[in-house]
C-alpha cells in the first residue's frame, strides 16, 4: 500500500505535445514495471483513444469519477499494454466548468476522487488546453507538474498564466505543489526558429528544463490512429527513443527533487 506519486500535464495552448507526453511518459514507466493511471481531463479524449481505449458516458470515466458518482478503483480500465490503465473521458466534461462553479470547494473534486488510491505508482493527468476548473482540480491532485511547450513561434504564450495558476493553487489550495520540468516538444534540428526558441525557453526557465529535446517524428501523429502510443506503435523511432529518455530523465529528477525536498 503506498501512494501514487501524481503528476499533471498541463499547458493552456492546444496542439503543443500535452496528450503525446502524458501517454508516452506514463507507457515508458509502464514498461519499466510501474503500475500508471492515466487520468484523461480533456472533453476531445485524445488520451483516452492513444491508449487504444474509447470515451464513456454514464459511468467509468473522469467525468462520473469527479462527480462522485464513481470509485477510482473501479472506474480505471485496463489498456492492452501491461501496467496501463485509463480513465477514459467523456463528453460530459464539457459542461463541468459551470456545473462545478456551483458547488462548494470546487477545485478539490479530483484530488478527494483520488485520495484512496494506493495500488498505483504513477498517475499522469492529461490537462485540457484551458486554465479553467478542470485544470484547477487536477493541479490540487497532484505534486507535479510537467508543462510541454512546442518549439514554434509564441512557444511561451500562456505559460506564463499557467505560471500564475500554479502559484495561486501553492498559495491557496495545494501547498506541495511543484514544477517538475518544461519538456521541449516538436523541435526541428534544421529550423532556426526552432533553436531560437530552445535558448529562449532555458534563459528565461533555467535548470527547469529537462535536457531532452522531443523531435519532430512524423511516426508520432501516425500512432494515435493504431490506438497505440508511439513506443509501441514503432519503438526504434526517434519519438519513442527520445520519450524512453524524457522518462528515465523524469525518474532521476523525481528521485532529486524527493532527495532535497
Ligand atoms: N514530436 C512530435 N512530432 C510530430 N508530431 C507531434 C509531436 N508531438 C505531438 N505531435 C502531434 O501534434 C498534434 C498535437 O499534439 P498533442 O499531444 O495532441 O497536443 P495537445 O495535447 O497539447 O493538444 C498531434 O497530432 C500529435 O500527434
Ligand atoms: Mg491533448
């Protein structure tokens, strides 16, 4: 019996590696004998399809979890690949800003949903692209966040609100909070842009930036269709080699931060 260490994938900019990271760290430690949950937050499901699973209605999915309406140990299926499970989203999260905007401590719903959980190593929270109550209940949930930025123009765009959101959550509802690391998505080794954005990112970020760099892959847009993360789908790609090394660079930072915290 032991507590999941909980970590949230966040980013308020849609299309910037968010699913892609959650799915591919959470099957690297699969791989290595963890038992992961991914929680899938976003309406869309993206997750929940890479996973090779389907979203619900009506019970057994983030939405009835976070209503109360269902157990987490009961609500998580069980994915083709070994030690992964998935709780699957659902359309009905689209209205849930407003539903729960009407209830009392809304931003703990999660994090209450999740605090019986202790058959899990890892649980890895896939944000929707917005800092609105969804992300707020999945920041309380958890002790870490890792934050995806793409390396495009207007990389930064909005990191620095989610900054503030994070800070606000430390302040006022998860003091344990902590950023785990800035993972550099989508980077183009012939683009000066590219590289631009990469000096940018670690002069403005520093220390918080993993040192692994995730190529553009295109064996990566073509895996979510096979319903198989990417490592999987084909594990000699340099998408799956530089997620497996994201990941023991995930393991190694977590073991720092534990060491001096
Ligand atoms: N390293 C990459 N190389 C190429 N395409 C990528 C890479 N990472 C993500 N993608 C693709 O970019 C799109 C957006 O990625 P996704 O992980 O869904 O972002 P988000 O969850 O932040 O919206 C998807 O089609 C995905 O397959
Ligand atoms: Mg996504």
């Amino acid at each position: 019996m032991h507590k999941p260490r909980i970590f949230s994938v966040s980013n308020q900019k849609g299309g910037v590696g968010k699913t892609t990271t959650t799915i591919n760290l959470a099957t690297a430690l699969a791989a290595v004998n963890k038992k992961v949950l991914v929680v899938d937050l976003d309406p869309q499901g993206n997750a929940t399809v890479s996973v090779g699973s389907r979203r619900r209605q009506g019970s057994q999915n983030s939405y009835t979890l976070l209503m109360g309406k269902d157990l987490i140990q009961t609500a998580a299926v069980e994915t083709e690949i070994p030690n992964l499970y998935i709780l699957p989203a659902s359309q009905e999260l689209l209205g849930v800003d407003i539903e729960l905007a009407e209830m009392e401590k809304p931003q703990f719903y999660l994090k209450k949903a999740l605090s019986n959980l202790d058959n899990f190593d890892y649980v890895f929270i896939d944000c929707p692209p917005a800092v609105g109550l969804l992300t707020m209940n999945a920041l309380v949930a958890s002790d870490y966040v890792i934050i995806p930025v793409q390396c495009e123009y207007l990389a930064l765009e909005g990191v620095a609100d989610l900054m503030k959101t994070i800070d606000r959550v430390k302040r006022n509802f998860n003091p344990n909070l902590t950023l785990h690391g800035i993972v550099l998505t989508m980077f183009d080794g012939r683009s000066n842009l590219s590289k631009s954005i990469v000096a940018d990112v670690k002069e403005y970020f520093k220390d918080s930036v993993y040192d692994t760099l995730i190529p553009r892959n295109v064996r990566i847009p073509e895996a979510p269709s096979h319903g198989k993360p990417v490592m999987i789908y084909d594990v000699k790609s340099v998408g799956a080699k530089s997620y497996i090394r994201l990941a023991a660079e995930v393991l190694n930072r977590e073991k720092e931060l534990l060491k001096n915290g």
